[in-house]
C-alpha cells in the first residue's frame, strides 16, 4: 500500500483551516498532505496479502491480484472521534477499514435511524468511486482506527489495466450495495451505503 496521509476528504474549494486532508494532488487534486503511515507495509508481504484477503471487498482476488490492488491502497490511522470525512464534502473515493471502528452520523432521518457501524474489513464511501456527489453522511472514528482508501482515479485505472480484478471488486461492491440497500428500504439497523 502507498501511504499519504490525512484522509479528511475535503473540497478544495474551502477546507477548514483545522480539518485533515488527503493529499490529491498525484492524483489529480489540490490538498495539502501529511506524512505517511506505513501500517501494512510494516507486515510482511504474506501477512498484508492475507489480511486483504479477509477484507469482504478482495475476497475473491488472487495473490497476484491483491499485491497489484495492494499499490492502490492509501492508508492513514484516526483517533477516537476524529472526521474520516463529512456530510457534504466531495467524495473522491471508498474507504475500508483496517483496524478498530468507525460510525455514521448524518442529518438524514433514515440514516439517523440506523445508526450503523463499520470495523475491520467493512467498507463504506462507495458510491463516489462511481460519482462524485457530496457525501451523505459524516463518518466519525469510534476508536483508534487504521483506515485505507481506493480513490476513483486509481480505481479506473485498475478497470482500464485488468479487468479481471475490476469485475471481482465491482461485483463485491455491487453485491454490498444491493445488500445495504434492501436493508434501508426496510429499515434495519445495519449499513447503508454512503
């Protein structure tokens, strides 16, 4: 995984002086960077590919494909109630979760109902790597929490160059989507998608 840091998705029309931003600018983007993490690459290159693997998201890829998804990845830990990212902000891509917790608060009835949570291996921010409409929720670590994000720009780059682990992941995403959808429709308390 490559590592800026700062994930706090901002515009760069007019961040907050005190929020934390990713770095966009080798992807196409205007935010300022802090330094990187490292957290996966720490592990072993065994250890990081087994642990995507456990991620819902890379289940179905190969080891050859989980190292090339792996160099896509961006990582970055929060502390206990720090922002990921907030309701309105411009979404530029999803995020899955390394290590901890992580809550949805927004100002929408239905997702105010659920209240959902996601933790090791649960993704959420999906629906920008397909648009790029402002968030609908804010999204709050709940604990320490290492989080990694796959940012559209790379993601269709990745869908360009292999398509093969484009369709694995789209149809884990899009299985996700479907799932987290009826439960929303019906209201049930579990992940909607952001």
């Amino acid at each position: 995984m490559s590592s800026p840091t700062g994930i706090k998705e901002t515009s760069s029309l007019a961040p907050a002086a005190s929020e934390t931003s990713w770095n966009f600018a080798a992807l196409g983007h205007n935010a300022p960077m802090k330094l990187p993490l490292d957290f996966l690459h720490r592990s072993t290159d065994g250890q990081r590919i087994q642990h995507l693997r456990g991620m819902s998201l890379f289940k179905e890829l190969s080891t050859r494909e989980l190292r090339e998804v792996d160099e896509l990845l961006h990582e970055r830990t929060y502390q206990k109630d720090e922002i990921i990212f907030d309701e309105g902000d411009v979404g530029l891509g999803l995020f899955i979760v390394v290590t901890g917790r992580v809550r949805v608060i927004s100002s929408h009835a239905s997702l105010q109902q659920l209240a959902p949570e996601f933790c090791c291996g649960d993704f959420f921010g999906e629906m920008s790597l397909f648009d790029q409409e402002p968030r609908s929720a804010r999204v709050v670590a709940s604990e320490p929490a290492m989080v990694a994000a796959l940012f559209r720009r790379e993601f269709f780059s990745l869908l360009e160059r292999n398509r093969s682990i484009g369709v694995k992941i789209l149809f884990e995403l899009s299985r996700t989507v479907i799932v987290r959808s009826r439960r929303l429709l019906l209201q049930q308390k579990h992940l909607p998608s952001l």
